[in-house]
C-alpha cells in the first residue's frame, strides 16, 4: 500500500474488515470492534479511502427512512476488487518490519514453504 501509514490503529481496522472481507462496514460498528474512537477511526478510514484500498457510499434513503429517520444517514465501507488482498499483504509487510526490528527470525510454514 503505497505511501499508506500501518500504525497499530490502523492494522486493527483491517484486521476487523478482513473477518468479513465481501461485507459492507458501518464506521462507528468497525470502530468499536477494533476499540478506537471515531476522532480515530474516521481519518483511518479516509486514508484507505485514498489509498485506493477501500471505497465508501452513503446509505440509501429509502433503506435510512425505512430504518430510523431520526439518525443520521451512514456512510458504508468496503474492500475495493483488490483491496482486501492488499490489506492482507500490508499487514503482513507490518509484522514482518516489526518482526526485523525485534531480532525475531521469521522461518516458512513448514506446510506452505512460505
């Protein structure tokens, strides 16, 4: 992910999409299951936004009407056609930085070779 900041808080909301990568995702909903506040999670979601990695799209009227017109309209995210394999590939790019940095020796799956 070119450019894109992987801090831990970061990494926690892809984690959290990743369970569910095809699902449509509620800012508010991922913020609380990766524990962040939403003064975090917002800009988190707007600079993948950028980087291509997910899109976002308001809530339909007729379905916001149908479910509590009193609320504000949300705003959805998703993985964009590739963006889940790059999350994917960028946190382990993460783990494999931090791993360098401790001294741990990463050795291959003895079943993959990877």
């Amino acid at each position: 992910m070119s450019g894109l900041r992987m801090t831990p808080q970061t990494e926690a909301v892809l984690k959290e999409m990743l369970l569910k990568p095809t699902q449509h995702h509620y800012g508010l909903t991922l913020g609380k299951a990766a524990e962040l506040p939403s003064g975090t999670i917002h800009p988190i979601l707007a600079r993948l936004e950028r980087s291509g990695i997910v899109e976002s799209f308001w809530e339909d009227p007729e379905e916001h009407a149908a479910a509590s017109p009193s609320r504000p309209r949300r705003r959805y995210y998703k993985f964009t056609t590739n963006g889940a394999e790059q999350a994917r590939v960028s946190i382990a790019e993460a783990y494999a930085r931090r791993a360098r940095r401790a001294g741990v020796k990463l050795t291959p799956s003895p079943s993959t070779g990877q």
